[in-house]
C-alpha cells in the first residue's frame, strides 16, 4: 500500500486552518482582561441590585399538589431538545428509587418525595434551570457567555465558553452540567425555557406535554398573582409561600406547595437578593492568574473558532457560486 498524499493540514479536501494564538489576539486580550482585574481588585464589586427585570418577561408556575410524576415534561423536554433517549424509560417508575439531577442528556428531571401528610400519596417535584432574574452563572462568568433574555430565558453561548465552569459552582440550584466528552468543544447544558418556541409565540415543551394542569406559562407577574389567588383561596391546601418570588433575587420559574419546600429538596437558605454580590466576590477573591489567563486562552480559542466557522461558511459560499455559474 502505497503512503497518503494527502496534506496534514487538510480534510475531506478542506484546508485546515492552523489553531494558534495570534499575538494580536494575546496582547489585546491581556490588556482587556488585565484593565478588569485591576479595576476589580481595588473596588467594591458591585451587583445589579436596582434590576427590575424586563417588563414582559415569561416564567412557569410549577403546582407541586397537581403534579402526578408522569414524567411527560421529560419526554417532551428530549424530544424539543433532540436528547438521547434515557436509560430507563420514561413510563419505568423505578427511577424514583434515587435523586436525580438535570445533565447533559436531560434538561429536566423529576424526582418523588415522602408526603407528610399522606404517606400514600408521594409528592413530585419537577427540576431543572430556573432562568433567575439575576442569574449568579451569568454573573460569575469571566467572559460573559450567558445573558438574561427579554423574553426571561437565560440562555448559554457555547461559543464564548472555555469551560472553566464557574457557572456550576455558583448555581444555587445545582443545575448547570457540564458536557466532558469532547475535552477541545466543552459545553455546559442546561434547560433554555425552550427559547426558540416562545420566542415564536410558542410555549416550552414540557407545559405543552403536561397532562394534569401542573404547569402553567404566561407572564412572570401574572403567574405571581395567579399563585397568590390560589394560596389564598385554598390555605389548607397551599403553604403560604411562593417559591421563587424572592429567593436569590427571584426567579422565572416558580413553584406553590402543599408542603414546606425544604421537604421536597429545595434549598431553603437563600437570601431574597440576588447572588451577583456573593459570586462576584468570589472571583475578586481568587488569584488573578487564574481567572485571567483562562479566560485569555479561552476568548482567545473562542475567537479561532468563530473565524473558523466564517472561513467554512465563505467556502461553502464559493462552491455554490462555482455550481451555479457551472
């Protein structure tokens, strides 16, 4: 067999452009990243305290007393979002036996509780992001790769991201994972409010998949008022508590329950400000050298990469060109 002739640097007869580091992209970089980490050392770090939040922004009222543990929202969620089927079907109710959290390949999750009040009705307890008003991930980011959207999603930029996974740490909710399979692509996945749906006027899959009311989408302050009502229209079903009106600034997703939230795992020790002061904190108390320089290499990967996807597209661009004049 005779050896390949074929380049190292090409592929499937596209020239590959060499991953370095430019020195522009370095000098710029350091100097950007050095600015803020001086300016960040010697002041106070200072949170969005005064955000009212978009006006318009849409959440879901979570009723814990209707939720039957179907797990129709988790088929539903990997349908929208094209996940992997999961390991035990979704009508196996033998994945009670154990917690569960939101991963990469389940943006949401639902777990079973003991009821205190009927030990033969369990509780049901849906979980994934909760979409903050001020999210502590975004705010704990070095290189900004998640924003708060009009619309009350937030949302992750996978290609800002270098994986240093902050985001993970400061989540009170313990949602953000993190994808480890591809170590040069990292990923952090999360539920996204099934963005592009409302965005379109639609509404997020897994309301859309529940069959027993539990759900409901609409306005954030509408759904505050709606949780009201039904509190106080019904005090010896519902503790007088909405979760997510307050704790960590508030949140898009918001739960009412028949029984005290800190039974059903929800962590009940949260301030009602947001997290941003805590976790920018955080980053002004860890050494300089590892917060810049990760986050230099990471913008200056995440550059490449965005470059690298022009210089694709203005190729495919050419060959379509050349087949039409053809």
């Amino acid at each position: 067999m005779g050896k390949s002739s074929q380049n190292p640097d090409e592929h499937n007869g596209e020239k590959k452009t060499p991953r370095t580091i430019t020195r522009r992209c370095f000098l710029g970089t350091v100097g950007a990243l050095s600015t803020t980490a001086l300016i960040g050392t010697g002041s106070k770090a200072s949170a969005a305290g005064n955000f009212e939040g978009w006006p318009n922004r849409f959440g879901v009222l979570t009723d814990l007393t209707a939720c039957v543990g179907c797990r129709s929202c988790e088929k539903a969620c990997n349908e929208v979002n094209n996940l992997p089927s999961p390991k035990v079907p979704f009508d196996d109710k033998s994945v009670f036996n154990e917690p569960r959290r939101p991963n990469q390949n389940a943006y949401t999750v639902v777990n079973q509780y003991a009821n205190p009040k009927d030990k033969d009705k369990p509780i049901y307890r849906k979980l994934q992001c909760n979409h903050c008003e001020e999210p502590a991930c975004a705010n704990s980011c070095p290189i900004h790769a998640y924003n708060k959207t009009p619309e009350g999603a937030v949302l992750y930029r996978e290609d800002f991201c270098f994986g240093c996974r902050y985001c993970m740490a400061a989540c009170p909710f313990n949602v953000p994972a993190f994808d480890y399979w591809s170590a040069l692509e990292p990923k952090i996945m999360k539920c996204t409010m099934c963005y592009p749906r409302i965005k379109n006027g639609g509404i997020p899959g897994c309301v859309e998949a529940c069959p027993a009311g539990a759900l409901t989408f609409g306005k954030r302050d509408l759904l505050l008022k709606l949780a009201a009502e039904k509190i106080a229209k019904n005090p010896d079903k519902y503790v007088d508590h909405i979760y997510g009106q307050r704790e960590a600034g508030g949140t898009s997703w918001i739960y009412i329950s028949g029984v005290p939230f800190g039974e059903l795992g929800f962590p009940t020790n949260l301030p009602n400000k947001p997290l941003a002061e805590e976790t920018k904190g955080f980053l002004g108390a860890v050494p300089v050298i590892l917060t810049v320089w990760p986050a230099l290499f990471g913008m200056c990967y995440a550059a490449l990469r965005h470059r690298d996807q022009i210089e694709k597209e203005k190729s495919a661009n050419e060959k379509k060109e050349e087949v039409t004049h053809e």
